[in-house]
C-alpha cells in the first residue's frame, strides 16, 4: 500500500498500515474519538491523512461527494 498514491478507506486496520496518503470516510461527528480532528481536515498526528466525516447520520452520499471531489 505504500506505493499507492492515495488510500481511501474507513477507520479499519487499513487506515492505519495504510503508509500511503489517505483519505477516510467517518462518522466522527457523530462519535468523536479524542485523536481525530472534526471535519474534512488534516490530523496533527497523521499529516497525510484528511478526514471526511458524515454530516448527518447515516448520509454517506454527501460524504462521498465530498470524496470525489477535492
């Protein structure tokens, strides 16, 4: 995966070995976890990381057009 250009996944396992720059569809609004910044955004801890979390419950077509759109 480190070969990659680009990972994009949920917070799964693959999130985390990914070693490539990823972006990850979540649900943190709705269950905020205290490493991860709220909102399409960077996180301090993982720099190549942008986070794109849902906006309403359950709405992951917003999510993904957000996605596919940069």
């Amino acid at each position: 995966m480190a070969t990659l250009d680009l990972v994009v996944t949920s917070d799964t396992l693959v999130a985390h070995l990914a070693g490539a720059p990823e972006f990850r569809v979540d649900r943190t609004k709705y269950a905020p976890d205290w490493r991860l910044d709220v909102g399409p955004s960077r996180q301090p801890l993982v720099p190549d990381r942008t986070l794109f979390p849902q906006t309403r419950v359950g709405d992951w077509a917003r999510v993904f057009d957000r996605v596919a759109t940069p």
